[in-house]
C-alpha cells in the first residue's frame, strides 16, 4: 500500500454537534458498525492483528492521563486508530476537565486499513464539534499509512530522509497483535531503528515510546505477554529505562476486554510517564469494564522489577496475600540450575514425527508421553485411550535423540486450557508403570531431568509436591498473563534446597496429596514459608468460599472473589480458621469492606461499596441465606446504617462445609428453600412482568419474547423522548393486542387492516403530533427498508408525522442488524437510554413528509 499523509482540519456536517459527554456513545456505535462489517473477513482481520477497543474500556484508559501540569497545546497520538475511539475517549476526558485543560487538542492519527478510513474521518469531525461546543480548538493530521514502517524511519537511521520526528505529549493506543516474521518489512525496518521484537503490538508500543516528549504521559492496553519471557527482553528494557510506570490494571477475566470480538488474551492497562521519576505503582484489578469494584495494591518500582533480574521481569501483585506469597518464594534459596537439575521441552514434535508414531506399543516400541497422560492423581498413566493421539514411537537405534533413558521425570504442562484453576500442573513419571525401555515426551511437556537422566524418586516426588503447591501458582501468575508454562519461566523459580524436597517428597506415594495437604506440608518443612501470616490459606479460603456459593446455586455473576470475601466477611472467617467457626455478626458495607482489607489482604477502592452492595449483598438477599436489618426490619432500604447477616439456617448448613454431613445438609437446606430463593423463583417462573405506564397505572406483560425490552421501551424511552405521549398501542408476547386503542387510531386517521401486522410499540407523542412507531428487536428483525415501506404502508392515513425506531436491548444485540437498519429512522438501545442514534437524513428524531 502507498503510504501518504494528509493534514486536515475537520469539521462536523451535522446540524447539531455531539457533546463531549455523549461523543463515546456515538463513536461505540461507529466502532459496532465497523467490526460487523469486518466480522466476516477473518483472515485480513488476522493479517491486521485488529481487535477495536470498547467505550467502557476507552473511557477507563482515557481517565489514567495525569498531567500535572497541562500544556494550552496538547499533542495527542494515536498509532492505531482504528474507528477513534481512543482518540474520542481523549478528548472526551480532557473537555471533561474543566479546572485544567489544553486551549488546543492536536491529534495525529495513523490507520493502515482503507476500509477503517470513512468511520475514523467521521470520529475525527465529531471530535473537532465536541471540541468546539466545549471552547477547545482541535485538529487532525489523520495519516493513512503504515506506522511501524513510517515511524521506524523517523526514530531510526532513516531520519534524515524522514523528516523531524514529531514529539507528543500524550499516547493512547490498542496497538494490533500479531506476530512480526523476521524477514518481513516491519522487522527489518525496526531492527535498522534499533528496536527488537517479534510482535506487533509490542512494536508499536516502543516506537510510539520513543516518538514522547520528556515527561509524554502514555496510556496503552495490550497482552500481558510481555511481561516475562526471553522474546520480549529487549522490549522491557526499553520500557523500564525509558519510562517510569504509574499504574498497572488487569482484568480477572481474560475475554472481558474484548468479548466482543471473542478475544481470550489476559491484558494489561498500563500508564507510565517518559523519563520520569521512579514512583510507587498502582496495581488495580477489576473482573471487566463494566465492575466497579476495583481492588488496589501499591507496590514499589523494586516490587515491580527488581533490581537484580537481568530479565527484567514485571511482576503484577494484585494484593497484600500476594505480596507475601512473592517474598517468600523470592526467599527461596536455590534456582534449578543451582541444585544441578535441568529442564527442557519434550523432544517429540507429533507432526514431525508422524510415520514413527503408534496407538499401542509393539517389539521396538518406546512409550510416548503427552499432557493427557497426565492423570489426576498427579502421576503418567500409560497407556490411555487417547482417540487421536498415541501412545508409543518407534525407536530409531540405540542413539535415537527423542528418547530419554528409563527413571523418574517430573513433567509440568505447557499449557493449560481456559477452564483450568491451575496454570502450573505438575506430574511424576513413574519408571515402574512404564515397559523397561527408554521413554519420549511430546514437546507440550517441560521435562525436569537430571543430565538428561532420570532422577532420585524422592527427589523427583518432592519437586512434583512443591511445584503443585498453591505458592508456586500463585506466584507465576504474578509475573506470566498468559496459559503458557515455559521452561525458562521454571528456570526461574526458586526452590528449597534439596533434602527439604527429599523430605516432601517421602509424603508422595501412590498419588500426589490434595492441594490443602501440599500447602500444609510446605509450610511444615519450608521455615521461610511459614513465617507471619498464612497467604496460602487466604487464597484457599477464599476459594471453598467460591465452593459453597456455586453449591448455594449463586448467579453466575455472583460466583466470583468478591463475592468470596463479601461471604466470608459476613461469617467472620479468618484464612485459618474452619468453617465450624463461621459466626453471624451484623454488618455494614464498609465494615465488610474494612474486614476484607485487614483480613485478608484485599483493599476496594471506596466507591466499590455500591458495586458490593448492589451486585452481591443484594443478591444473597434474594437468595434468602443473608438478611437485610435483621435487628430493625423497618429500616429504610437507602439507609446509611443498612447492615446484613447470614440467616440462622444457612449459617448451621456453613458450619459443617468440608465435613461428611455437608452434601447432605445441603441438599436438606436447598429443599428448605423452594419457593424461598427469590432469585431461582423468579428465574424459574417470572410469568408475569410488571409495566409502570405513564398514567402510573401498572400493566402486566407475560414473560418471555420481546417483552423485557417491551418494558423499558415503555418506562424508559417514552419518558424521555415522547413525554406527556399517549400510549396507543402495545403488543405482547402472549397478547397480541395488550393495549390497543383503536378508536383512538381512527380519530388520527388510521384504520389498520385486521392483516396487517402492527409494531410492538405505538406512542402519539401530542405535543409534535408524532406517531412514533417502535419496533422491539430481540429475535425479530429492525425497521429494515421492507418493514419501513410496510409500516408506511400500514399507517398511510396518519395525520400525524410517522417516526420510525428501531429498539435494542445493548449494543451487543444492535451489532447483529446494524446494516440493515432502514435510513431515515432512529434506534434506541436500552444499555444506554438517554441517547438516540439517528440513521442519516435530513433531521433528528422527526417525521418526514411525503
């Protein structure tokens, strides 16, 4: 592609100009827009690496600029534009601060792809209308080319014919992901500017670093990937030489960020400032955009990367239990190689290796190991019916270089699915349930040898107990945002010495000891673990407490660790002590919060107290094992003094969790509570849903259908866009014509035939004299060209001006139809009520004559 540059000052070609308040919403829609028309076009979408950033995830970003001192210009980039929501969710956030913010926003953005240019063009306009409305001059150098390639020339040995390379002030930026072939253009380019990578998004990420001014403040949301491992060595360095970090923020959840575009990548949020002073770092950690309940944990720029790793690993300590389960692995006194033990992948690459491999052993024969021989007693089990996979490779000879002589290996997955509570899984290969000939590991295995050789079983049984204990994992996850478990990453790790692994390892015999057993027998035997207060036991307590809300049948988004500690808030459950201790004491949100905090570890930010209380407590309410003002029941619900305890019955059922009476009490306790839950009856029945109409009256519509968005089309939209209407017609799920005032119809010249098919909504909005026709799109299609005829069609007689909207219950579900939407209409969407998109023509939110 040609790579040009264009500089243009845009302005809006609306009648009235976006608000800087609502200029995310609108530029949301652009982006849903956009990736339903990419959405089929997978693999230029891969070629691209593209992956656009949601509004709720923009406008976080855009919040972490500091600026403690604005300059009046502001020169803002953004490398991947995209559709300019990052761009947008700048400039949305900087006319937000009115107290301190720039007289001039200049914006240079780049976009590679042709087909991104029209919607970016449009961002940029209403970009520049926001801007104007809020007294803030704006332009854009929209530049449609290759970043990688235009910016390595202009930080690199190219300068000269480059031109100055421009400094910023402020970088935002979802830089694309996909890997850099090392013989490509980009690769070579970068390499000639002195940068090193072999991913795109990291590529980006440093030039846009080198193209800062002293103190250019970035913003960027890329994989945690980068985090550790020797491929994105040089990248670190860079980082933490060149920029001083502020602010790290992860998703618990990996596909939170990007659901959307089914993206399942652990990402990290970072602000860091470009030569700054090193300053402590705010790790915060939230389960997706939409949570406010954020926990926060400060860790000092050492914490972060320490001082004595050549690697420069970054380390994300989520809280306080964390903190403490890294120095005491960090207390640890030996590496592998210290204790003279070697790791490497298997040698067996399956496809390589296809005319050798067997399903059953036979004379000439060696076992083959892979990760599904693993079994979860913590041992190989050989041979299995593995359907696709197989069990045995041919030898080559005495000196075939994929074998490895009979003994004890310990093996650790590579990589471990989704799903897994566990990254680190480690297993014992047994010499003594396998044939007596050598043995070969497919290369999705780490294997722990000794000289290539097997090792002592006490040794090798203690390894495989240590490296499955709770610290082991817990600690990994603090420096690796990926599923993958490589053998530098165990290289890395620090192990007691070896007699204290021989030790541990006389508790392994025919299967490895549960988790709750490893953690205790690791604090037993290893002195620097069992110093101060348990983290282990924080973080399985918190996970039986996970346990017994899945066994309550909690919602699913109420299975989570807030959730956890919210629960064990409310029996007063220290990290040490059993469930039969679980007491009833009553709380209010800030005491639990304040208990989380002091107990185990975990500190909310102050304004997570509604989160808790509306997506937690609220719901255990409902589920009747929590009471609300059990000491005062006629306490007002908006109460300062609101305060929760676990009912009496529920609190019996908890005490006897982890014994042999709980399965029983608990199926005992749940027939006790049919008809009780209201959460499960209401998910169950729910046979009617109740309608707050304008009058005040309440009408009932039958569930299921369209009806949930039939509901707030009623009380939501008609307030607001058709005030004082009259509500002529609503059709129903079970009813056809629920509402229908036909005498009214007629008198506003509209007599429907008895064929014709109605919308779900009709309102008369009087003091316009509008007829406001709405359709409720759950599995029915929107007001599309055809349905706008019909419509047109069925209301012809009208002598009030015909409005024709589109309703959806999210953007997600408008994603799906945005084009076939009909020009000249509107759409609503439920998630975002107080706005109205309108599809093009001459006015907004109007009838247009014949």
């Amino acid at each position: 592609m040609a790579r040009t540059a264009s500089t243009q000052i845009y302005t809006p070609t609306v009648e009235h100009a976006v608000t800087a308040a609502a200029l995310l919403d609108r530029i949301d829609l652009l982006r849903l827009d956009v990736s339903a028309r990419l959405a089929d076009d997978q693999a230029r979408r891969a070629k691209l690496g593209q992956f656009f950033t949601p509004e709720s995830v923009a406008r976080f970003m855009a919040s972490l600029f500091a600026f403690p001192r604005m300059p009046k210009t502001l020169r803002l980039l953004d490398a991947g534009g995209g559709n300019g929501m990052l761009t947008a969710a700048a400039v949305a956030e900087l006319c937000s601060r009115r107290a301190a913010r720039p007289e001039r926003i200049s914006a240079t953005v780049w976009e590679l792809d042709d087909a991104l240019i029209p919607s970016l063009e449009g961002t940029l306009r209403l970009c520049e209308a926001a801007c104007r409305r809020e007294g803030v001059a704006f332009t854009a150098d929209l530049r449609h080319g290759d970043f990688i390639l235009e910016a390595a020339d202009m930080v690199g040995a190219n300068r000269l014919f480059a031109g100055d390379a421009p400094q910023f002030d402020a970088a935002i930026l979802n830089p694309p992901y996909r890997k850099l072939r090392s013989d490509s253009e980009e690769r070579l380019r970068l390499r000639a500017a002195g940068i090193e990578t072999s991913n795109l998004y990291a590529a980006f990420v440093w030039l846009t670093v080198e193209l800062l001014a002293d103190q250019g403040e970035l913003v960027a949301i890329t994989p945690r990937s980068y985090m550790n491992g020797s491929y994105f060595r040089p990248f670190r360095r860079a980082l933490v030489n060149r920029m001083a970090f502020h602010r790290v923020h992860v998703y618990d959840s990996r596909q939170a960020a990007f659901n959307q575009d089914d993206v399942l990548q652990e990402n990290a949020i970072i602000h860091a400032v470009r030569g700054g002073e090193p300053t402590p770092i705010l790790v915060t950690t939230s389960h997706g955009p939409g949570d406010d309940g954020m926990a926060s944990q400060t860790l000092t720029p050492e914490q972060f990367v320490s001082p004595t790793d050549s690697d420069m690993v970054m380390h994300v300590v989520p809280d306080e239990t964390d903190a403490q389960i890294g120095d005491a692995m960090r207390r640890l006194p030996y590496t592998l190689a210290e204790l003279e033990i070697a790791v490497s992948t298997g040698r067996v690459v399956d496809f390589r290796a296809r005319d050798r491999l067997r399903a059953k052993a036979s004379n000439g024969d060696a076992p083959l190991i892979f990760p599904r021989h693993l079994s979860p007693e913590g041992f190989v089990e050989w041979p299995r019916d593995l359907r696709d996979k197989p069990n045995a490779i041919h030898v080559r000879g005495d000196e075939d270089p994929d074998l490895l002589p009979r003994g004890w290996y310990v093996l650790v997955k590579r990589f471990s699915a989704k799903e897994e509570k566990r990254r680190v899984v480690a297993a014992l290969c047994d010499p003594n349930r396998l044939p007596r000939s050598p043995v070969a590991f497919d290369n999705k295995l780490n294997v722990i040898h000794q000289d290539h050789h097997g090792l002592p079983p006490a040794l090798a049984k203690g390894l495989a107990l240590f490296l499955n204990g709770t610290a082991v994992d817990a600690y990994f996850r603090q420096f690796s945002g990926h599923t993958q478990v490589n053998a530098r990453d165990l290289r890395s790790l620090r192990f007691p010495d070896r007699e204290t692994l021989e030790r541990l390892g006389r508790h392994v015999n025919g299967r490895m000891p549960s988790t709750d057993e490893i953690n205790r027998l690791i604090r037993e035997e290893i002195p620097s673990m069992s110093e101060g207060d348990d983290p282990i036991a924080n973080k399985t307590k918190v996970e039986s407490a996970l346990d017994v809300l899945k066994a309550l049948k909690a919602p699913k988004g109420q299975v989570n660790e807030r959730s956890a500690l919210t629960l064990l808030a409310l029996v007063d459950l220290e990290p040490t002590a059993p469930w039969s201790k679980a007491g009833n004491p009553l709380r209010g949100v800030t005491e639990l919060m304040d208990w989380m905090a002091a107990k185990y570890g975990k500190k909310y930010a102050p304004n997570t107290r509604e989160t808790i209380r509306r997506f937690t407590l609220h719901q255990f309410v409902e589920m009747g094992f929590v009471l609300l003002n059990p000491d005062d029941p006629q306490r007002p619900t908006n109460s300062p003094k609101n305060v929760y305890q676990v009912e009496p019955s529920a609190l019996e059922l908890l005490r006897t969790f982890g014994t042999d009476d709980w399965h029983k009490n608990l199926s005992e306790y749940l027939d006790s509570m049919e008809g009780k839950n209201r959460l499960r009856e209401a998910a169950r029945q729910m046979s009617q849903i109740p309608v707050t109409l304008p009058t005040g009256q309440t009408l009932h519509l039958s569930a299921g259908g369209q009806n949930v968005l039939i509901k707030e089309i009623i009380e939501q939209f008609a307030p607001r866009f058709t005030p004082g209407g009259h509500l002529v017609y609503v059709g129903d799920a079970g009813d056809k014509h629920l509402v229908y005032d036909e005498a009214y119809l007629k008198k506003l010249g509209v007599v429907i035939d008895r064929h014709g098919k109605m919308p779900d909504v009709v309102i008369h909005y009087k003091d316009r004299n509008w007829l406001v026709l709405v359709e409720a799109v759950t599995s029915h299609g929107p007001v599309n060209m055809l349905r706008h005829t019909q419509l047109k069609d069925l209301f012809a007689g009208s002598k009030a001006g015909l409005v024709f909207v589109t309703a959806f219950l999210d953007r997600q579900a408008m994603r799906e139809y945005l084009p076939d939407i009909a020009w000249e209409t509107e759409v609503w969407v439920a998630d975002a009520p107080t706005h109205l998109i309108h599809f093009n023509g001459e006015r907004f939110l109007g009838p247009y004559e014949k």
